[in-house]
C-alpha cells in the first residue's frame, strides 16, 4: 500500500502544521489497538475454518403479500441473509425475537420486512423502533419506505435536531410506523402528542449503542410505559451484563438468534501508523492521495479538530465534509448524503455522530485520534469491510 514509505509524500500537498495533531493530547483516555491487532495477526496463523451458515429460504417461501414480495425484490435483495433467513419466520409467526448480529449483516431489514407485511394485512397494527441514533433513525425510515411501496403505510421520524412541529403534525395522522430516539420520543409523549400504549409492536434497535449514549433512563422510561400485550423485538451487537438488564425488563421467553461474527473481522485490514514525531496531517495526505483510497470515513476525537481538518483539506483539493454533535440534523443528514451518493469521497466524523454511520462501500477507516475505548475502536472500523467486501482500517499512534 506504501503507507510506511515516508518518500511516497505528494509535492503537489501543501505541509500544513495548525490543527495537525489536535484532539491527540493525551488528556482524555483512550485505546491503543496495537495490541489486539498484533494478536489478531497471531491467531490467524492458526487455521480454523468456520462453519458456514446454509440459508434455507428465498423471500417467496416466507408467506410476504406479491406487493412486499415485489418491493424486496426491486430493492435488490435475492436471497436472505442469515439474521434474514432466521428472524423473519419467527417475527411473523408473531414471536419474541432477540437478535444478535454485527451492523451491515442485514438487520434491519429482518424486523422491517415481516412487520410491513404485518401492517399490512392489518392496518390497526402499529410499531414503534427505538433507535440510538437521528441518523440510524432515518436510514431505518428511508428502508421503510423503499419495502412498503405501494402498500399505504405511513410513517413518522421524530428525533432531535429538526423542528417538533412537523413531527407532532405527523403523529396527528396516526401512522403506523413510528421511528425515534429515545429523548425525542419521551419529549413528545410528556406533550401528550404519542401515547407507548398505542403500539402493539416494539422493536429496540443497537441496544448497546443506546447504553452506551447513556439512554438506560430514557429506555427505562419507555418500557414502563409499553402495553403489556405486545410483540417485542430486541435487537444489539453485544449482549454483557448491561445489556441483558435491559432485555430482562422488555422481553420474555424470546426466541434467540444470533449471527454475530468475531469484532475484528477478517476482511477488515488492520494497520498502525507510528507518528514518531512526524506531521500527523501530512501522513494523511500521503494516504489520501493513494490510489486505492476511494473513499474515506476518518474519525476525529473533538468537534473543533473535525471542522479544523475539514477546512484544511477542502483548502488544499481535497473533496470532504464533515459531521458532529454541533451540527443541525439537516448538516448532518446533508454531509452523510454527499459522501453516500460520491459527491464527496472523505468524510470527517465525531465519534457521536458517526454512530449512525452506514454505507456499504467505504474503502478506508482512518483513526485520525485515538478512539476512547476497545468497543469505540470496534464501531469506528466496522464502518468498512462490509457485504463482504475487503476494507482497510488504519490508526495513527
């Protein structure tokens, strides 16, 4: 890759030193990967194969509407995958389901194809799904709206960042859908505009994304408000101690799946760049200008280093935007679109923004700053390598 070849600089690059270290200042604590990737390279030379997973159904066999039938198959999808193939019979069949299973392993198509078809055939049905992020929120709603097409279903996101109005004139209509996070669900159920109790269906989603961003009150809440009649679905990449509090407390008796792979998965490269005293800001444009690097997901720790990064690529040829707790919902949605859609290759993100983070093709995972921790190290690189395509991580230290 010519990463470590300190004379592969590009002369055409402009060295720039103001901000080039910022957010790195070893205050804050944080994770070092040099040692889970040295023992990752340690176990795969020992050989073990996996057992692979045989999918025993196509969309046609699960009992979908022509119409559901039709969307999924528009939508690209030809075969389940397996949180797919398993999940989807049991939530029609109307059961409890857990599943545990790595973001980008088609999750949320699991929940959301068996519960369209539901609402479907009947329209007094309503669901709500809980989400971390305002961002996870509106991919989930954007997926809803491709598989429900033609199937007169409505929905409403409510979330922070955007305007209440709009939102309570959506729930006035009574959709059938209802998507949010948690602090603007509760907002909106303390103005008496969404009653929990109206829902027959719940679905919990990156539960341990949600513990993490410190909503254990917030779902809490929720719970003690939820009708005790209902389906529920429980969905989180872990399931430690804290976690199973919360499924205690939401589910019973579920029926448990669990997909999850290893964290470091296999076609994720891991890489660590040693500064050693060397410009951490041109190093990065040493990889940027590399060939390979399509498209780049680089993670900073502070929101002022993100828009001081940002300002000094964009001022030297570099096609980038950046996203983080500062910016509006529509900066952020507007920044997470341009590099979706290769209107920008770069993209600069907090890691509390980026959380919400899912596009298929990133090429290259740059840890800018040091993550906070081995679960935060774990999220940032799993944003590469996904739909089983190769992706390079890379960490500065």
């Amino acid at each position: 890759m010519g990463y470590y070849n300190n004379n592969r600089r590009s002369n055409n690059r402009p060295r720039y030193s103001r901000g080039g270290n910022a957010g790195s200042r070893g205050r804050n604590k944080s994770f070092d990967p040099r040692t889970i990737i040295n023992k990752s390279l340690e176990s795969e030379e020992v050989n073990v194969a996996e057992m692979p997973y045989d999918i025993r159904h196509q969309f046609v066999d699960f009992g979908l509407s022509e119409n559901m039938i039709k969307n999924v198959l528009d939508h690209g999808y030809e075969t389940p995958t397996p949180i797919q193939d398993q999940a989807i019979p049991e939530i029609m069949k109307g059961n409890d389901v857990v599943g545990v299973a790595n973001t980008g392993t088609g999750k949320t198509a699991a929940f959301l194809i068996p519960l369209i078809n539901k609402v479907h055939n009947n329209k007094n049905s309503r669901v709500l799904i809980i989400a971390p992020t305002r961002e996870l929120a509106v991919q989930i709603n954007d997926e809803l709206e491709v598989f429900s097409k033609n199937l007169s279903i409505y929905s409403a996101i409510c979330i922070g960042g955007v305007s209440l109005r709009g939102q309570v004139i959506r729930l006035q209509r009574r959709p059938q859908f209802v998507i949010g996070t948690p602090g603007r669900l509760l907002d909106l159920a303390n103005q008496r505009v969404l009653d929990f109790n109206s829902f027959d269906t719940i679905v919990l989603d990156e539960v341990d994304r949600m513990l993490d961003m410190g909503f254990i009150s917030s779902i809490d809440d929720i719970i003690s408000q939820l009708p005790r009649e209902r389906q529920s679905l429980f969905f989180s990449a872990t399931l430690d101690a804290s976690v199973h509090q919360v499924m205690s407390r939401f589910i019973h008796n579920p029926v448990m799946i669990s997909v999850k792979t290893t964290d470091s998965r296999k076609n994720i490269e891991q890489d660590i760049i040693e500064l050693r005293g060397r410009n951490k800001a041109d190093l990065l444009c040493q990889i940027l200008d590399e060939a390979e690097v399509i498209k780049t997901l680089i993670f900073m720790r502070t929101k002022r280093s993100a828009d001081m990064l940002q300002r000094n690529l964009s001022g030297i040829g570099f096609n980038s935007a950046v996203m983080h707790g500062n910016k509006t919902q529509n900066q952020r949605q507007r920044s997470l679109d341009l590099f979706r859609s290769n209107k920008v290759n770069i993209l600069i993100a907090t890691d509390v923004a980026a959380r919400g983070i899912d596009v298929e093709d990133i090429t290259h995972v740059i840890n800018f700053d040091l993550p906070e921790s081995y679960d935060a190290y774990i999220h940032r690189i799993g944003r590469t390598g996904r739909a089983d395509k190769k992706g390079i991580a890379i960490t500065f230290v």
